[in-house]
C-alpha cells in the first residue's frame, strides 16, 4: 500500500458515503489516491440519482393502482441493492488502498485524477 493510500483511506472511504464524497473532494484534493476514490463516488451517486428519479416517476405512473403499483415499486427498488453493494464494494477497495474501477459503470471518469 502506497503512503498516499495509507494516509488518505478514511477520504477514500467518505467517497461512497453519499453526499459526504464532498469532504475529501475538498479536503485531499492532492491526493491522488482519495481523487480516484472521489471519481469512483460521485459516478456512484449520479447513477444511483438518476435510479431514483426513474423511482419516483415510476411510483407516480403506477402509485393509483393498488396492488399493481405496490409490487411495481418493489421490483423497481431493487435495483438499489446493488447500488449498495457497489458502494460497499468501493468502500472495501478503499480499505485495502487499491485503485479499483467499481462493477459496471467504474471506467466512466466523470473527475479527473
């Protein structure tokens, strides 16, 4: 593990913790270990908005239709369980000091490093 991991984990870990991403964005912004981290975060939570905005619409179409509605917005949250594994995921890299892209939609950079 490089000293930038060492000194930097706890930023890293802040990076999947939702909106929290926004302190080691500001906080280690020389570090390029908790930047990646950050990357990999706030790629998380854009996708993971993006699901619940699809949530929402999808509970209002369907919300009117007793049980129908129900068991459609059940089916539509699940969806966030991997969301969680993700971030779970990243938060484990972090720990261990690796520089690892997320499942799926890891290689998108949306910050650079």
């Amino acid at each position: 593990m490089t000293q930038d991991a060492e000194k930097n984990k706890g930023f890293a870990v802040l990076a999947y913790l939702s909106w929290l991403l926004l302190i080691p964005l500001f906080c280690a912004k020389d570090s390029h270990f908790a930047r990646f981290h950050v990357g990999q975060g706030i790629t998380l939570a854009i996708f993971w908005a993006c699901w619940w905005v699809v949530e929402i619409i999808v509970g209002a179409i369907t919300g009117w239709i007793p049980i129908l509605g129900a068991v459609i917005s059940v089916i539509v949250a699940l969806p966030n369980i991997f969301f969680l594994v993700f971030a779970i995921i990243g938060i484990i890299n972090a720990i261990n000091g690796e520089e690892k892209p997320l499942p799926i939609f890891g290689k998108i950079t949306i910050l650079k490093v």
